[in-house]
C-alpha cells in the first residue's frame, strides 16, 4: 500500500486518545471547512486524487475532469482529460523491507507536518526525529514551501495556527513552552523563530523551534533597553544571527548590537548616524539591513559584515502615504505602499529598488477590487511582510490575508480564520527539522 494508505490503516486501529497523544500538531478545526483536509467523499476538492470514494468512479462511467490546479493562483490554466483510477495497494511488508537510507529519504520527502500523523504508524516511524540519517536527508531535500504562522495570546496563553501555503491548510501548533514574558514575535528565518519581551525590567530574546519544540534564552544585551530586533539564520553553518537597532521611539544614542549564535554572545557595533526613521519595519537582504528614513530622506543601510551603516539617497514615490520594505530573493528590495490622498484616489502599489540607478521602479499595482475588499476605509491600517518574493498583506480591522506572487504576478486570499484576531502577530515560516536553536 502507499504511504498514506499505511497511515490511513494504521490510524483506525488506534484510539483517538493515543492519535492526539502522537500527534502535537493538529489542524485548526476551528476554522472554516474549506481550508481543513480533504479527505472522504463529499468534499469540495478539485484535484482528481480527491475525488475518489465519490460518485461515479468507475472507470467506465468516469467523464473527463476539468478541473483548476491549486496553487497560488485559482485561474483556469490547465485541464486534466485522464480517467481517476484507484491507487494500487502495496503489501504492508514491502515496507519493513525498504533499506534504511530509502526509507529516510522518502520520509525526508514527506510535508513536516504530515510526519506528525505517520508517527502513529509503529514505535520505528514514532522515533524517526531522534534519527541522524532522517535528519541529515532532511536537511539536503529542498523547502516544503512557505507557511504564515499566526501567533497570538488568548488570556495569557500563547496561540500560534500555521497555514501552509503548498497544502492550503491551517495546522494548530502548540507554544505552551513559551515563557509569559515572551510577548512579541521578531519574525522567522531558516525554521526558526524568534520572540522578544520583557522579563520584569530586563529585554530579552528567545529563539525557538516550532516543529522540534526547542528553545532558548538569548543571553542579555550590553545595553538593557527595549530594541527592534531582526533575526538570519545561516544554513551552511548551521548558526544565526539576531540583530538589536535603534527603535523609532527608542534612544537613538545606542549601539547597533549582535549576536552570534556560534560564540553565544552580544558585540557591539556602530551607532546608527542621526537620522529621523519613518518606520520601524526592517528588510533583510543580502547581508544588507535596510530602514527608511525621513531626514535625510531615503534609506538607512547596515552592513552585517563590516558592522557599519552607510546612507542610500533614494526618494520615495510622491504622494506615499505609508510604505513598507520588504526583502525578495537575493538582493531584490521592495517597497510597498499606498498613493493618494483621498479614499477614491488611493491605490496600493509595490515597487523595486534600482541598485544601479538608487530609485524606486513601479513593478506591479494591486487590483481594485482587492483594495476595496482588503481596506475598506481610507484610514484603516495593514501589515506588509514579504519572503522568497511573495508579499503577504493583512488587514488588521478585516481580518483578511492577501498574497502577492512576485514572479507569477499573481493575488490570491488567504482562506481560514485565523487572521481574524486583533492582536494576532504574522509573519512567512518555513518548517524545518532540522534547525537547531543551539
């Protein structure tokens, strides 16, 4: 049987108690229908693996399926004219029989977070994230894809809910080992996540793990005072840094700080030159930090590797009312923001930052009827943040979430609920196992 199958069986001889035992990551049932699993006859899924069990399966009775493929955009672009057949069954011990290095390469293989609900299959799949040879095939296969993961506190207990991009599903992620003080999330890179607060009257940082559930304390800044922080993680060497600047309200006097993971320490850097900033928001690309800047006008950027910070004096489009930086691929630098100065005027648009030339290139508008639905009225306040050249837009009075694909040129809604919090902080995760907070 396949791999599903064998989950699938193995999961009805077991008690609910002892799924929900093995398997801390569940999906969001509180959420809408159309965004849970599509499994059984009945459901709305158009690809044509899902519609067996339904009506009409029966190769001689089975029409030819015109169906949409869905990724991140729900456009017609293709039509499938072959027949659904049923999987073919494979026998339970052509399992048990697979070399141990193809048994971890196709688990290596297999959605993160679908290999919570294979562990329930036998004591051998159950331990399979202790396994070095899992972990090291793992760490080779490419990215599962991106994920937003929600994170919010409901009466002083953490919430976190991700949504996976590739499999357009909500799962409910457990963050009960989280410390109270930790309050604010940073953001996400490489499979981990970090969160800042304050412990009594001391600014701390915590990076952590959500897939493995691994965490820990950051040590204490030289200067004990509230920071905007960013984090980069380093696959090749298996490290990551977290970077502490000055605030838009903080001291402006401070020290860039850093920290690095491979000698568990803060240094200090250079002080930011005097500038007004406009924002706190912080892009990352390229080992180049970016902020903008009011007076003098344009950006502010740190070079990571040098420690120093340099003026870049690129004007703004006219007429921005707010603007966001957001990192893409590589060194590509966007900025997001809405133009006009009336409610029927305004339009949102996203351009690209011309190295060569230092000034912005309008690269794309978004669609009217998306604006409207996104911000209904003219004050109404958003979050930008972007990751591998998808730009994720969230209403904070609608509750709605709103992707924008670079490089298709394509929008689509987020489905589900759990944008719907009002204080619900979001950033792009991608799922990995083998990212380690040490």
């Amino acid at each position: 049987m396949t791999m599903d199958a064998a989950a699938e069986s193995s999961e009805s001889r077991l008690s609910s108690s002892q799924l929900n035992k093995n398997k801390p990551f569940h999906n969001d049932e509180s959420c809408p229908k159309e965004v849970l699993p599509v499994r059984g006859c009945g459901s709305r899924n158009t690809s044509p693996s899902g519609r067996i069990g339904s009506r009409n399966t029966s190769p001689s009775r089975q029409k030819v399926v015109k169906t949409k493929p869905r990724g991140l955009d729900e456009e017609t672009v293709a039509t499938f004219g072959k027949a659904v057949h049923p999987d073919v069954q494979m026998e339970d011990n052509i399992w048990a029989m697979l070399p141990e290095d193809l048994f971890n390469e196709i688990l290596a293989r297999v959605p993160p977070f679908m290999i919570f609900r294979l562990r329930s299959v036998c004591k051998r799949w159950n331990s399979i994230l202790q396994d070095n040879s899992f972990l090291k095939f793992h760490s080779e296969v490419p990215s599962h894809g991106p994920c937003l993961l929600t994170f919010w506190k409901n009466s002083q207990t953490p919430q976190c809910s991700v949504f996976s991009l590739p499999l357009k599903t909500w799962y409910r992620i457990p963050f009960i080992f989280l410390p109270q003080w930790a309050f604010w999330l940073v953001g996400s890179s490489g499979g981990l996540v970090c969160f800042s607060g304050l412990d009594g009257l001391i600014f701390r940082a915590l990076v952590c793990n959500p897939l493995t559930q691994t965490w820990r304390t950051l040590p204490s800044m030289n200067y004990n005072q509230q920071r905007q922080l960013i984090m980069v993680v380093d696959r090749t060497d298996k490290s990551f840094k977290v970077i502490a600047t000055s605030d838009i309200y903080g001291d402006k006097s401070l020290p860039t700080e850093v920290y690095d993971s491979k000698i568990d320490k803060w240094t200090v850097h250079q002080i930011m030159p005097a500038v007004n900033l406009c924002s706190s928001k912080m892009a990352y690309c390229d080992s180049r930090l970016y902020l903008e800047t009011l007076s003098p006008l344009g950006l502010m950027m740190y070079r990571l590797d040098s420690g120093y910070w340099e003026h870049i004096p690129a004007k703004f489009p006219r007429s921005l009312l707010d603007g966001y930086l957001v990192a893409g691929t590589q060194k590509r630098l966007f900025l997001v923001g809405r133009i006009g100065l009336y409610s029927t005027l305004q339009s949102m648009r996203i351009w690209e930052l011309d190295h060569a030339k230092i000034m912005w290139v309008e690269i794309s508008r978004m669609p009217p009827k998306y604006f409207r639905a996104l911000l209904r009225l003219s004050a109404e306040r958003f979050e930008c943040f972007g990751q591998d050249n998808l730009i994720c837009f969230t209403s904070w009075n609608q509750g709605k979430g709103l992707i924008y694909d670079v490089e298709k040129k394509v929008w689509s809604w987020i489905a589900g609920c759990a944008l719907q919090s009002y204080n619900s902080q979001v950033c792009f995760y991608e799922p990995r196992f083998d990212a380690s907070v040490r």
